[in-house]
C-alpha cells in the first residue's frame, strides 16, 4: 500500500516537472493601447460637406434653381470651371429618385438675370422705395423670388421691359445647385469680386 501511494506520488510529481500538469498564478492581461482619435477633416467632395466659400463647377451645363428642389424654376445655368460662392449647404433627408440629397446656396452671379418692379424704385435715384422689394428671375410676378432689397438700396439698370427693370446682380440675390457638381476652391485661386462697395479682395466670384 506504500509502494503503491509513493509510486503514484512519485508520477505525479514526475508529470508534473515535465509540464503536463501545471498549475500557475493567473497573470494580469495587458490592455491594449488606446486609439487616439482620428484628427477631424474637412470633407467637401461628393458625399461629404460642402463648406462655405469659394467654389467651382465640375460639370457642363449645371442648372441654377430658384428652391433646392428639382422641379424648382431654373434661373440660370454654370458651365464646367466657372467660379461660384457657397453661402451653405442644404440637406435633403429623403430625396426622391434622381434628386440631389445635398444642394448648394449659392450666391447669383452677374451673369444672372434679376427682375424688379419699376413702380416700386424711385427711377430718379435707382433706388428702392418701399419697405422691401422681391427679386425675381423674369419679368413678372409669375417668376420665382430670389431674394429682397430693402428700402433705400441702391440698383444698376440693365434694361427694362414693360413695368420691370432688369438689374444687376445685388448680393442679396440666391440660387441653388446640386452640391455633387461643385468643387472646392483653394485659397490661392480666390479671386476679388463684387460687392455693394466695390471689389472685395479674398471673395470668390459671385455665382448664380
């Protein structure tokens, strides 16, 4: 009987030298080093955001709307490379099929055609003399507003056409673009532009 204890005594401690059985302190895991955070970017091309600034056409014949909606009246049109100004960028939660989800507002450039009424000016002064005056993209009221002048503004006739006066392009004036066909501009490409005061260094051209 003390053979047999000692023996198995014996092979147990024999196995348990050569490794196949050990017993051990349970060690501490070591904690994976923390993720620094990724440093934030600036995203402005498509499926990104498009900041405010200058900006620049990346398609042919861009349309300019009068609402951030595709059925909206058009009030003019880019070419590709033409320079624009993004006030902000809209987004659509739940666009529709073929609409943009993301639109840009946009500042009307000169080429822009924008409508007043005359009866609402003093023609002597070109100035605005009612409380505010809508701007429209036509020549009557059937056209979409595009912005207002307050009272007292002044405006540079273009041309007139009945009633209506065609003026150039005050920097209340607005339009939209899908935001996927703009571009953004780098600093150094930033151009003067003009504003109620004249030409304006460090603004982007003004866009439709």
């Amino acid at each position: 009987m003390n053979y047999r204890s000692c023996s198995l005594a014996t092979l147990l401690s024999s196995l348990t030298i050569a490794g196949v059985f050990q017993v051990s302190a349970a060690t501490p895991t070591s904690k994976p080093a923390a993720r620094k955070p990724a440093a934030p970017t600036s995203v402005v091309q498509a499926g990104g955001f498009l900041e405010a600034g200058p900006a620049t056409v990346s398609a042919e014949k861009v349309n300019l709307r009068a609402r951030p909606d595709v059925d909206s009246e058009p009030v003019g049109r880019l070419s590709r490379n033409d320079s624009v100004r993004v006030i902000e960028e809209i987004r659509n939660p739940k666009p529709g099929p073929g609409e943009p989800a993301r639109w840009a507002k946009i500042a009307l450039p000169e080429s822009a055609h924008v409508w007043v009424f005359g009866d609402f000016l003093d023609k002597a002064a070109s100035t605005v003399k009612v409380p505010r005056l809508n701007l429209r993209s036509g020549p009557g009221e059937n056209h979409a507003v595009i912005g207002t002048l307050d009272k007292g503004a002044a405006v540079k006739k273009v041309e007139a056409k009945g009633d209506w006066w065609r003026i150039e392009a005050p920097a209340s004036a607005v339009a939209y673009v899908a935001a996927n066909l703009l571009q953004t501009k780098p600093v150094s490409d930033v151009v003067a532009v003009r504003s109620d005061n004249g030409l304006t260094p460090g603004t982007p051209p003004v866009p439709p």
